[in-house]
C-alpha cells in the first residue's frame, strides 16, 4: 500500500512509514523558488537543498566554498516554495568539523533562518558528538556516508567508495552510530550495490543512495543532471530523464535569431 498518496505533508514520521511499508522513498535537489515548486507539485518525497549548489548554481569545481550563509539564502527560496515535501537542507563544509556547540549555533541559524525540517551531515564516528548535540536539542539530521564530496581533499578521487573489507566496515559501523544516535535516514553515496542493501537491511531508518543501488529504501539525483541541465557529468549512476541542455540552447538559439529578424515582437506582442 503506498503510504505517500494519502499524506498532506511528508515527515519524518511518514518516512519511517514508507520504510516499514516496503516504499520506495523519491528524493531530489533543488536550490530556488520556481524548481522547488515544481518538483513539489510533482510529489517528490525529500527535497534537498543539497550544498552541490556550490556546483551547478555557482560553477565551484567541489562543495567546498559554499557558505553558510549561501545555503541559507538557498533554503529559503525552496521553503517558501514547498507544500508537501520534506525540506533538508545540507550543512556545509566547515560548520559540522569538530566544535558541538559552533556546529549547533550553526545548524539553528540554517533551521531558524530557512524553516526547513531537516539537515543534512556528512560524515560518521569523527563527527558524531556534533550530530549528538544536534538532535539533542531537537533537530532532526540525515547522515551522509560513503563518497563525501566535502573530503574530497583527503580521497583525491570521486570513485567508488568502501569498495574494501576495511572501509567497508568502517561505513557500517557508522551507518549504525548514525541510527544509534538519533539520525531519522541516511544517504549512502556511490558504494557498491551489495553494501547499500546490507546496510538498508541492518538499520531501520531509511537508506537513500545515490549510486549505492536498487536494494537501499530510496533514491537521490542532482536535479541538473537527471533534467540534462549538466552537460559533462555522466556517472554510470545517473539516468537522465530529460535533455533540457538542448532544449534551452534550442529555444535561445530561436529567440536570438526572432530578434535578429525583428520576427519578435509581432504586433500582437506590443501595446
Ligand atoms: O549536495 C548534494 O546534492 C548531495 C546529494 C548528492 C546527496 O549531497
């Protein structure tokens, strides 16, 4: 029975359900007022404000120059936008490393300042007296494990992760910390199939992925990249549902050209 038709407002209460029920839960990013509402309306599950606007909104080559107050100014456009979904929206890379109570103060600001329902935290064991301090004072966290773009520095690489015994357990070992602690769901990015299903099975909140394959409780993409916005990124993960990088340089081309013509505007189109 599918949980998710019947519901006004998507929670992490409804979340737990879908998981429990076998559903398969949608999540997806988006950054500003016009997608978030589309993707809303559509009947998305999670929204996420993902700090990958670093990436396709602001051309950063890694997540890591994304500000607080950046991802803030990005939170709010989508909340103001959303009727139905669960908004997370992701602490970047800085605010969460080390300091409980600078990592709180700024995961108030993101939750005060954008009236989103939940953050989004990469990273397991090192970090998990933030995340403590975090929903202690009532603020729901989604982990994130396995590829972590904010350490991009420390791997040197986007590969696949935990693909050994060693990194393997460590992951888990974690997702588990994560759930003990208090976490309502976790991403797991780019991992092997077979990991994302154990550790799907193992917790009982749930596991979204992202090239972490079928056997997690639900799936996350870039929205750029499964519109066909992003033209250069294409891991073996992504389905692209739409070429939209064609279409906008069609229609631009188009209006370039109507213009050029004095075609546009006709008479109809003025006053
Ligand atoms: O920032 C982001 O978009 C993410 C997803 C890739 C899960 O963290």
């Amino acid at each position: 029975m599918s949980v998710h038709k019947e519901i006004k407002r998507v929670t992490t209460h409804v979340l737990a359900e879908m998981k429990r029920n076998g559903e398969k839960i949608a999540m997806l990013t988006s950054y500003d007022y016009s997608m978030a509402k589309l993707v809303d309306q559509a009947g998305i599950d999670i929204i996420l404000v993902g700090d990958s606007a670093s990436n396709v909104m602001a051309g950063n080559e890694t997540t890591l120059p994304i500000t607080l107050d950046q991802m803030i100014y990005h939170g709010k456009s989508v909340v103001k936008a959303v009727n139905r979904s669960l908004v997370v929206v992701d602490m970047p890379f800085g605010t969460c490393s080390g300091n409980p109570l600078e990592s709180l103060n700024a995961a108030i600001r993101i939750m005060k300042e954008t009236g989103a329902d939940a953050l989004k935290i990469e990273g397991g064991k090192e970090i998990i007296t933030d995340i403590k301090k975090i929903i202690d004072a009532g603020l729901p966290v989604m982990g994130h494990l396995g590829l972590m773009p904010q350490s991009i520095n420390k791997y040197g690489t986007y590969t696949v992760r935990a693909k050994e015994d060693v990194e393997a357990q460590k992951l888990i070992e974690d997702a588990i910390l994560l759930e003990e602690t208090g976490c309502f769901a976790i991403v797991l990015e780019k991992i092997p199939a077979e990991l994302g299903e154990r550790v799907a099975k193992q917790l009982k909140i749930p596991v979204i992925g992202i090239g972490a394959g079928g056997g997690v409780d639900g799936q996350v993409l870039v929205i750029h990249d499964m519109l066909g916005i992003s033209q250069s990124f294409s891991p073996r993960f992504l389905r692209r549902y739409l070429n939209l990088a064609d279409e906008i340089k069609g229609a631009v081309g188009h209006y370039v050209q109507d213009v050029k013509s004095c075609d546009f505007p006709n008479e109809k189109e003025q006053y």
